[in-house]
C-alpha cells in the first residue's frame, strides 16, 4: 500500500512536470478543477507546523438570553477556536467558509499558519454554519451579506472582549475563504465606521463575487447526474456500492488516504461524477442550514411550525427534505421572502445585486487593505468576475493557473503567499 | 473495572428515567405542517441505517457527550497534559500492541492465512525487538497492522450487522458488533486468567484495574472524535452512516463472482 502512495504522489509530481516547461512554474499539482476542490492539496505539500500550539476554544454568548430549543441543547454559544503569543503580536481574525466550523481543516491549517508567523488568531464558523445561526446570528435567517458581516462584527467584538486581557495586541488584520472571503470585504467595510479593529490587511482567499451567480454554478453540477439533482438520493446509492465495491476488490487495509487516492488515480468516478459529489455535499451542508433556521424562527419551512423538537426525536426525514431542497428554493421561498418583509420595496433583482462585492466597489478600490487570493480554474467565478477581481484589485490580485475551489489553499506556495501579504 | 462498570449502570438508568420525564410535550400551540415535506420528494433515501432504537440511540449518544465533557475528557486532558508527548505515544504503542491479540485470533477466525501471519509477526517483532510494544518496528519493516475483532469475524462470514445501536462509553456500534465485543473481550480475559501475569505479586486486581482504566484513557486519547463537536444537525446520521458502512466495507463481504473490475470504473 505504501507502494501505491509512493506511485501516487509519483504520479502527482510528475505529471505536471512536463507541463511546467511552458506553464508557470506553479508546483501545485492537480490539474482538474473539481478533482482539486475535492483532493485538496497532498500531505507531503503542506508545510509542517509546529506540533504545539497554545490554543484554548473561547464559547462566546454572543446574544444575551437567546431561547434554544431542546434539540440545540449542546450548543453553548458561539465557540471560536484563539490561538495566543505570550509576546506582543498582531492579532488576525480568519472567517471560515461556507458551512465551516471555527475548527474546519482548512481553518486549522491556516491558523497554525499564522501561528507560526507570530500572529495571535482567533477562528470564526461561518455565519451559515448552524453554531452561528443558533448563537450568533442576530435574524437567525443567514445570506445577508450586510446582515451577516454584522453579526461577525459583533462575535468578532464579544471574542476580543474575551482575550484582550490575556495578550498584547498591536494590531489587527483579518482574512476569510470562500463565503467567508466576501463576508470579510463587508466586515472590513462596517469596521471602516465602528473603527474598533482598523484592520490593516484584509484578504480574500478564493471569494465569491456575487452570491446567486457563485450557487447557482454550485448547484449546475447537481445537473449533470441522471435525473438532476432530485434523484440525488439514487446517485448517492450508486456512488457508495461503486465506493464499497471498489474497496473489496483492491485488496485494501482500511478505509484510509490511500484508498481515497486510489480512487481518483484509478479514475473511479468519472468528472460528471466527482461534480455531482461537490454539488450534493453542498447540498448536505445546505440541510443543516436549513433546518437549523428553520428550527429556530419557527417558520414552518421544513418542520411543522410550534413543533418542539426533543433531543431525542428522529429528525432524519427532515434531513432528506432539507437537502433536496436548492439554494434556489431555499432563496426564493424563504430568504428573500423574509427581508422583502422587512425591507418594502426590496425587489429580486435588488436583492441579488445587494449579495455582491460590486455592491460595495467604490469602497473596495478606495482602500489599499485589500488583497485577493484565487484561482484561474475557481468554478465558483466566471471568467468576466475572475477579469472584475483583476480590475479592481490590479497587482492586490493573486491568481493561480489551478487548484479549483480551494483545492489549494493548504500548497506550500499558498501558504507563503497568504502569511506574507500580511508583513 | 467492576465497580465503574456498576456506576456506568447506575448513570445510565438514571438518564433513562430522566429522559422518560423530559419527553412530555409542553407544546401548547396547534402544530401547522411546514411548506416542504417528505411525500413531495419521489427519489430514493439514502444515507440511512436501519435504526429501530433510535430514541434509545439518541440518548445514549447524549450520554456519551456528558460522560465525556465531565469525566472522561478532563481525566484524558491532565494525562496529555502532564505526561510528555514521547510518554503517550509509547503508552499508546503498549496497548496497540495488545491489541494484536484480538486481530491475530480474528484474523485467524476468518482464515486469513497471509494476514495471521503478518499480525504474529508484528505481535512478535513488536513485543520483542519493540520492547512489549513500546516502539513499533514492525511498521517499518513492511509489516501492516490489520485491525480486527469478532464483530468483523461474524460479518466475514455473513452475518447481519443488525440495527444500529449506540452503547455506553464505547459508542456507535450494531447488535452483531456488540456481540463481538463481548466475544473478544471473554477471550482476552480467559488468556489474561490462565496466564495470570501478575499473579504473583498479590495485587493482581489493583495492577489489573490500573491497565483497564489507562487503558480506557489511552483509548479516549487516540480518538480525535467529539460528540456534538461538529455542530452540524444531523451529525448524529452522519456519524451512524459512516460508522455503519466502513463496519460493512472492512468486514469484506464477498462480492458476487460476475461482477467484474472493469464495469465498476467509469470509461475515461
């Protein structure tokens, strides 16, 4: 089996290598875009960190005396993962992605990054990741950028509050992937009134420029299995028995990295294939948005509305109606319903442009804070919004021949890249 | 050992009756059904576990988490935080080692010839030239740990994992998976009677008692796993499917005779 990692990463490195005459010189390795999205990057590519790590996980009541329902009895509050120095250091705070925990892998890696750097850190879930819509999030119905950035805005002061006695601070930067990325152009931009932070970097690891037109490619790749994405249910199925069959026949220890290699080197899914796999995780991770909004605006969306939930009640036939359902019923049914209730006037297509950096241009090519990490190959970007981050940001634009969405976020020229916009 | 399990018992009932109070409904409101429901949807569940006792399994899972955020975690962070890095990995290294026992019979129980011989080898070398499974020389000298109990051995030979069931501080498993457990753990302490390693020094309970508790500290050490850590709602499926497919994956069914490599792999 060793062997068959050693062919791997054999096959990783060299491939490209023939390429690297008339490409770039870029070293990270996966070519496809979805295939890179869902490898990420190569154990041996990632940078070693340092194994210990002063760390502590702060649970922040961010929103004095919120009503949880039993079935959220083990959420505490917001909890963000703080990194600390015992000597004076700038302090970053790092936005996770779509659906991200403050102690998503991709997170970690970068907050031991920065660690390493000589950076205090202090790691954010998502705004759609379900901790933050029970503890944090002020509407409880998350996919407002403006909305939303307020409500980091405000963990982000509940989480200094809490440290800003234990460590010494000289300043402070802020960074974000993915969702999180756009969400950080729109903290930047309140901070700019408050003046709490004044932050003095801001970087965008792999942004979306606008919301809709980010989802809506998302979602296209639930398009390409048999039957569109509401016989995702079927889809799954095959995948698996194609998963556990593959796995008796290759003579395999255990479910392991070698065997998740394996499967792309062999080619066992196909590139529809692997594309019907990102969609339909985006979709899993959607349900636990869904229901968890759900659940706590008592809106009657998914689960009957007045119905309280028990820690111990089945909730596994809203979990299959949550995750059949699109970003796009999701939006049309329930997220804009709901501020078009609460903003008159708001139209659609208001709406949707308001869910944009470009909403927010004039700020961003005002300030210098700003930087952009992203990828040629992003499919979450057209090729018109790739040119707009080239536009507006110019040299502040660092873009990547490859690495798909976030595929390469933990490559060791990434890494550098990221810790060094911030010197 | 005895005496925790009596109290893992006693905690456990307790929840139970607690739960049974908790579940009366102090809903007033009239319930009104929601926009999206299950009927609408015409595709195949997936991601399911045949799950009969769920409300059971659910508390226990709930169990779990208390029991490890108030007793087994704090005990498991002073032993991280007091004994150096090298300390755990060797303590680690010992009951792993132990642990080849239960794959070597196992392996054994599925006539897995090449594989027997592997886990002995490594149980020996280990043992020996590992200094009783401190180090693992083994590892690098090629030889694979195969990781194995009965659980797997009744699945090897064709039995049902049976429904799902979460138990008591050791977690996720099923009936047939429970069922092994006490099969391996009858055989390790008839060896551990007949050899009697510490029969001679007039404590053998105490010793024994010691290596089970650390034992148990060391196990909770190398599981990165935390209950409700992920936050994500329907964590508990998640967790109940993988755990319940890679059981089915690893216990290695065989696969029917016509099916062939090719037809599994998409054309390119």
């Amino acid at each position: 089996m060793k062997y068959l990692r050693l062919l791997f990463i054999a096959c990783l490195i060299l491939s490209p290598l023939s390429a690297l005459a008339a490409d770039d010189g870029y070293g990270y390795p996966i070519q496809g875009s979805n295939e890179a999205t869902i490898l990420g990057t190569p154990a041996t590519l990632i940078p070693k960190f340092p194994a210990a790590i002063s760390t502590r996980q702060l649970v922040l009541d961010v929103i004095p005396d919120r009503q949880k329902p039993p079935i959220f009895f083990y959420d505490e509050g917001l909890r963000c993962t703080f990194a600390y120095q015992d000597k004076k250091a700038p302090l970053i705070f790092l936005i996770a992605g779509a659906g991200g925990s403050d102690r998503a892998p991709k997170l970690l890696t970068m907050m031991k990054a920065f660690y390493q750097a000589g950076y205090h850190v202090i790691t954010l879930p998502s705004p759609s990741h379900s901790n933050f819509i029970i503890s944090a999030s002020q509407s409880r119905v998350p996919g407002d950028l403006t909305e939303d950035a307020a409500d980091l805005y405000r963990a982000m002061e509940a989480a200094w509050k809490r440290v800003a006695g234990d460590i010494d601070v000289s300043s402070f930067d802020l960074c974000g992937y993915s969702l999180g990325a756009t969400q950080a152009a729109f903290v930047a931009k309140l901070d700019e009134d408050r003046q709490l932070f004044n932050f003095r970097k801001v970087l965008m690891i792999n942004p979306s420029v606008s919301l809709y037109g980010s989802v809506t490619r998302i979602e296209e790749l639930l398009k390409q299995i048999p039957g569109g994405a509401k016989k995702q249910g079927v889809f799954f199925n095959k995948m698996l028995s194609k998963f556990s069959q593959f796995y008796r026949y290759g003579n395999f220890v255990s479910i392991n990295d070698e065997f998740l290699y394996a499967i792309y080197t062999e080619g066992l899914y196909s590139h529809d294939e692997t594309a019907g796999l990102i969609g339909l995780t985006f979709r899993i991770n959607l349900a636990g948005m869904i229901f968890s909004s759900d659940v706590m605006t008592n809106r009657g969306y998914v689960v009957p509305k007045n119905r309280i939930l028990r820690p111990t009640d089945s909730i596994f036939d809203y979990f299959l109606v949550s995750s059949h359902l699109s970003f796009f019923d999701y939006f049309n049914e329930y997220l804009y319903p709901y501020f078009q209730e609460r903003r008159p006037g708001l139209t659609k297509q208001d709406f949707i442009e308001s869910l944009s950096l470009r909403s927010i241009e004039g700020y961003l090519k005002s300030s210098a804070k700003f930087g952009v990490m992203t990828n040629e190959n992003d499919f979450i970007l057209t090729q018109s919004e790739l040119n707009y981050l080239r536009q507006v940001f110019g040299e502040r634009a660092k873009i990547y021949p490859r690495g798909g969405h976030l595929g390469n976020l933990e490559y060791q020229e990434n890494i550098a890249y990221m810790v060094n916009f911030f010197k | 050992m005895t005496v925790s399990r009596y109290t893992v018992c006693l905690i456990l009932m307790l929840t139970i009756s607690l739960t049974g109070c908790a579940a009366i409904r102090d809903s007033t409101r009239a319930e009104v059904p929601p926009r999206h429901s299950i009927n609408e949807f015409r595709d195949q569940r997936f991601a399911e576990v045949a799950d009969p006792w769920e409300g059971f399994n659910r508390s226990m899972y709930r169990f779990n988490y208390y029991f490890d955020k108030y007793l087994l975690l704090p005990v498991v962070n002073s032993y991280e935080f007091v004994a150096p890095v090298f300390v755990q990995e060797r303590i680690s290294g010992f009951y792993n080692n132990l642990g080849e026992v239960r794959n070597l019979t196992n392996s054994l129980f599925q006539l897995k010839g090449m594989e027997s011989v592997t886990t002995l080898g490594r149980f020996v070398t280990n043992s020996t030239l590992g200094l009783g499974g401190l180090f693992d020389p083994a590892t690098s000298f090629g030889l694979e740990r195969h990781n194995q109990d009965f659980g797997k051995t009744l699945g090897y030979w064709g039995a049902d994992s049976g429904p799902y069931l979460v138990l008591p501080v050791f977690g996720p498993s099923s009936l047939r998976d429970t069922g092994g457990l006490v099969v391996d753990s009858g055989i390790r302490y008839g060896i551990l009677a007949a050899i009697d390693p510490f029969g001679s020094t007039g404590n053998s309970l105490a010793i024994n008692s010691g290596i089970n508790t650390m034992e148990v500290v060391d196990a909770r050490h190398q599981q990165s796993f935390r209950y409700y850590e992920s936050g994500y709602p329907f964590e508990y499926y998640m967790v109940r499917f993988f755990n319940h497919q890679k059981r089915e994956i690893e216990s290695g069914k065989p696969l029917p005779e016509k099916s062939d490599k090719a037809a599994i792999l998409s054309p390119p």
